[in-house]
C-alpha cells in the first residue's frame, strides 16, 4: 500500500536525491511536488524541480512554485554550496515537466482535498510553503498524516555555529510547524551527517549504468566539493533523501521523543532548534527526532530507487 505524498523543495542537489528516492520505490506515492527559495532563488530550484523529473523520465506529477522569500526575512540562497543555479555541476537538459500555474499553496490545498487517505508532507528546505498551508488552510491540518522534515540539527548548525540552513533561512516558519501539534519527524543535521556520499556509494550508483545515475555523479561530485571546500568535507553528507527513507523503512532510523523549540530573536541563534533530548524543562515532547541512520541501508534505497528510474 502506498503511502500518499508531497514534497515540497528547494533543489538542491540532495533534494533531487531525495525527489527520486521516492519517485523510485513503490511505497510512495508522490502526488505534487512544491518548491521554495533557500538553496538558491525560487526561479532556480522550481526550474531544478522539474529537471530532476526530466533526468528520471517521470512525468504527471504536478510541480508548483511556492515562497520566493521567508516569511519574514529576505531570502539568503546557499550558492556556497550548490552554487549560483542551485544545481551546480552538470549541464542541465531543459525540462521537459510542465510547470503548474496554481502555485504551491493551492496545489497543496487541491492534492489534500482530493485525496482519501490523509497526506505525508516532505519538506526538505525552509517550511515557508508548510508553515504557509497550516496557517491559511487550518480546516484541512486534520488531513496531514505527519510531517517529515530534513532540517534543524541536536548538534551543531551548518550556517554560524548553531543553526541549520533550512531552519535559519526561515526561523519563524519552523517556529509555527514545531507549534503546529502535527506529527512531526525532524531529520536533523546530527543524522544526516552520517550519509556521508564515499568513493564507494559514488561508485554504486555509477554502476548503475542509467541516465539518472550519471547525472546524479555529476551531483554529488559537485556537492562534494564544494563541501570540502566550504566545510573539509570531502564527503558530503546527503541530507535530503533521509526524511523520505524513513518513511520507506521507518527501521532506517532511530528516533528519540523530544521537546524542541526554535530560536528566532537570537542575534547569534536564529534558526537553532533547541533540542531537549533529556527532558530538562520538563515539557511534553513535540517532535520524533531521528538520531542514528542504518547507513547500509539508507544507501541500498536510494540506489534501488535510481536504478528504477530512466
Ligand atoms: O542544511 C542542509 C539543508 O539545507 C538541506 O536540505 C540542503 O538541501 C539545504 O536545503
Ligand atoms: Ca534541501
């Protein structure tokens, strides 16, 4: 039975993985995808949204363009990462997917209302567009089975010390969906530091021998490189794709109960998740944080997932 799903994105090169992990594997069933600004302009990662699709040969899915800026904050795309396009690497084909002219808000709206079983949302970038659906169409939250986010980190951030980028690059939005009091699964920094793309998980999805996978090693070598470049780590991790393995094989990953909060006022700290993982203000715990990944696997998915694909 799958599982009915959007994604909303900001491609990204980890998003694109994270797109065809479940375009890829029967248990999902991905009815829309949505976009947001934060790896690059909404211009790009809409544009990007739709080249993934393109590459994996997948078409009839619905593909929107959601918040071209945070909800309060001016948007600060992470072209040290992923570069000016949001996609760097690769010459990029022209898409053949069409663009949706509902916009995200709509197309979320239309997907929820048509659907009779309640929806997963999969955000993988900043929650502008998720934090947007649960204050403007609070008659259909009901209808959200759960929401799995890659952002936020127990740890140490990715942008200043503390905070993580999609949570930075909108704080406030991440402050309503950790209110929300929908089931929320975080995939923080701490976990997704250990899907690390080595010579060798490189080399497996070479080997898989398909358009896809060609253009996904042109992905990652440019992502790791910039990460070494930006951060010494020559083997970048692969954020994105975790949220949607979890909801593959909820066994990919350990998850520990929690109360977290974000910082949004702090000069130093906006954007850090404050993880309580020991409880100590003593408040009901809000989010399932994933904590350690079956990193086998995590890879053994999404090199099933693209061998499915073009
Ligand atoms: O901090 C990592 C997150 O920021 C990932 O989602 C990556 O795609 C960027 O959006
Ligand atoms: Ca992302």
């Amino acid at each position: 039975m799958s599982v009915p799903v959007i994604i909303d994105c900001d491609p990204g090169h980890d998003d694109v993985f994270a797109i065809w992990l479940a375009l890829g594997n029967p248990l999902i069933d991905v009815r829309a995808i949505t976009t947001v600004s934060g790896n690059g302009l909404l211009k790009y990662t809409t544009h990007n949204a739709r080249i993934a699709l393109t590459v994996a040969g997948v078409d009839g899915i619905p593909i929107a363009a959601g918040a071209a800026d945070p909800l309060h904050r001016p948007s600060r795309p992470a072209t040290w990462i992923h570069g000016e396009n949001a996609l760097g690497g690769p010459e990029l084909p022209e898409p053949t997917v069409p663009l949706d002219e509902r916009g995200a808000l709509q197309l979320i709206t239309d997907t929820i209302t048509g659907s009779d079983e309640q929806v997963v949302l999969v955000p993988t970038g900043p929650l502008t567009n998720i934090a947007t659906f649960l204050t403007e169409r609070p008659e259909l939250v009901s209808r959200v089975k759960e929401i799995i986010w890659m952002g936020g980190s127990t740890g140490r951030g990715n942008v200043g010390a503390y905070p993580e980028f999609n949570a930075w690059a909108d704080p406030e939005a991440a402050d309503i969906v950790l209110r929300s009091g929908v089931p929320l699964t975080m995939v923080g920094l701490n976990i997704t530091h250990q899907a690390l793309i080595t010579e060798e998980v490189i080399k497996r999805i070479a080997d898989v021998g398909n358009r896809t996978s060609a253009f996904g090693v042109e992905l990652l070598r440019y992502f790791c490189g910039t990460y070494n470049k930006v951060e010494g780590m020559p083997e970048g991790p692969l954020h994105d794709p975790i949220t949607v393995a979890i909801l593959i094989d909820r066994t990919v990953a350990s998850i520990q109960r929690a109360h977290v909060d974000v910082e949004t006022t702090g000069e130093h700290t906006a954007g850090a998740t404050c993880v309580d993982l020991h409880n100590m203000l003593n408040r009901d715990a809000n989010v399932d944080v994933a904590m350690e990944l079956d990193v086998d696997r995590f890879w053994d998915l999404v090199i099933e997932s693209i061998t499915a694909l073009a």
